[in-house]
C-alpha cells in the first residue's frame, strides 16, 4: 500500500512513535505516518484474518476492506481506544458481518493448518522442526476451539491484548472475556498433553 509517501515528519525522526502519533500525523496529511502504521499492523491483522477465515482469498478481501475502512474513517479518528485495539474491531466487525451473512462458518479446509503455519511471521527467526510441530500441534487445537474462545485466545496470545481491549473488540464483557479465555486455555492445555 504505497501512497508515494514523501519524507517522514521530522519529529517522528530519531523515535519510535507510538500508533496514536502515527494516526494524529497522518490525519494531518503526513503520508509517511501511515506507511508506519501499515507496516506495524499489516502482518498481525492479516494472520488474525486468516486463522479466523481459514481462506487466502477471503482473509485478503477482509484484511483490504479492513484498511480501506481505517482509510475512509481517518478524518474522525478520535484516540478513545488505542490504534490496534481500534483496527482489530474493524476487522471482528467485519467478519461478523460476513459470518451473519453466511450464516454459518465453514469448515477448515484440509490444509488450513499448513497454509496458517506458512503464513510468514518476520518476527521469528526459522524454526527446528520440533518447534514447528509443536507450533503445528497448537495451531490445532486452536482450530478447534469454539468460535468465541478461538477468537479471545488469538487476540490475548497473538497480539497481546488486554481483556478489557478484547472486550471492547469483541463486545462482551471483561468477566465474559476471562472466561472465555480460562475455558479456551483448560481446552488447550487438555489437548496438548494427549
């Protein structure tokens, strides 16, 4: 998503700035501001697309859609909930929109596992081949969890959000939150000592 950005606002030189500065520069006409922020957001969104779609083709739709809605509400940003908790609904809603409309979700396809794990994670360095399968094991059992519980687990696990973050992404409650995350860890924990 280049959009020609010119040269990076001098004061954000020399710092990293946080997703709320980024925005403010960017509402403020600062091209280069949401370059950052599209590069800091686009590899968690996209693997939290994928893991809840289970399909390259729709997880790009959505994750296009989901910044094209950030790129249309820009001008009304308003710093309530922090950047990423802010994103992360745009995208919940989006699915939820798509899954009432399907009415139900369908199911994993037979390499869903596969194409998640080959989901590049530039964060990690490469892994031996026991982490993989380790990793491969609990891609599972996520998988498995009731949709709700997937989804707190991928959000606390992956990207590292509050309850009370998940909560205002999700729109259930913080007590709703723990719970569904205490239920979806006892599952976890469960499956992988079989």
């Amino acid at each position: 998503m280049n959009s020609g950005a010119g040269p990076v606002d001098p004061a954000l030189i020399g710092m990293e700035p946080g997703d709320e500065m980024l925005m403010r520069a960017w509402a403020g006409g600062d091209p280069a501001a949401f370059e950052l922020l599209y590069a800091r957001h686009r590899g968690p969104l996209y693997r939290f697309l994928l893991r809840q779609t289970r399909d390259g083709a729709l997880a790009d739709e959505f994750f296009q859609d989901t910044w094209q809605r950030v790129i249309a509400a820009r001008a009304g940003w308003k710093p309530e909930a922090a950047f990423g908790t802010w994103l992360f609904r745009i995208a919940h809603n989006r699915l939820n929109d798509h899954w009432r409309g399907r009415k139900h979700r369908p199911p994993a396809p037979a390499d869903g596992d596969e194409r998640a794990a080959r989901t590049p994670d530039p964060s990690t360095p490469e892994r031996e081949l026991s982490e993989f399968e380790q990793r491969r094991r609990l891609q599972r059992a996520i998988a498995e969890l009731p949709d709700e519980q997937r989804e707190v687990v991928l959000l606390r696990l992956e990207q590292e959000l509050s309850l009370e973050e998940i909560g205002a992404i999700t729109g259930a409650g913080r007590e709703t939150v723990k719970s569904r995350l205490r239920y979806a860890m006892d599952k976890l924990r469960a499956r992988l000592s079989e």
